[in-house]
C-alpha cells in the first residue's frame, strides 16, 4: 500500500474511530506518528535554512550599505 492509500485509509478510520479494531486504531496512530515525526523534523531544517539565510542576507546587506555609504563621500 502506497501512502496515499495509507493516508486515505487512516482518514476513514480518524472519521469514524469508535467503530474501528484495535488493529485498524494502532495502524491509523503509527501512520500519524510518522507523519508527525517527518513534519517535526522538516520543521527544524526549515528553522535552521531560514536562519542561515537571515543571516547570509544581513552579512550582503551590511556590506551593500558599506559600499553604498563609501560611494557617497
């Protein structure tokens, strides 16, 4: 099974859990995990590239105005 299969099976199962096996729950609670998992640490990369590139810009930033400031004397 796919992941979107998987996905599409665990959305049935989330939309009517209380009707659902033991099995059918934990599968759907291990699929979540995961995804939760893999977002979480997207998340993180995402944080420390965008602080990398906060601080690349700045660093351009700095030096363009430098440059700009030692251009107008």
């Amino acid at each position: 099974m796919n992941k979107k299969e998987q996905a599409e099976k665990v959305l049935k199962i989330v939309k009517d859990y209380k009707s659902h096996s033991n099995k059918e729950l934990e599968f759907a609670m291990d699929f979540i995990q995961e995804d939760f998992n893999y977002t979480k640490e997207s998340l993180i990369k995402l944080t420390e590239h965008l602080d990398k590139l906060e601080v690349t810009y700045n660093a351009v930033l700095k030096e363009y105005n430098q440059e700009l400031k030692n251009e107008n004397r």
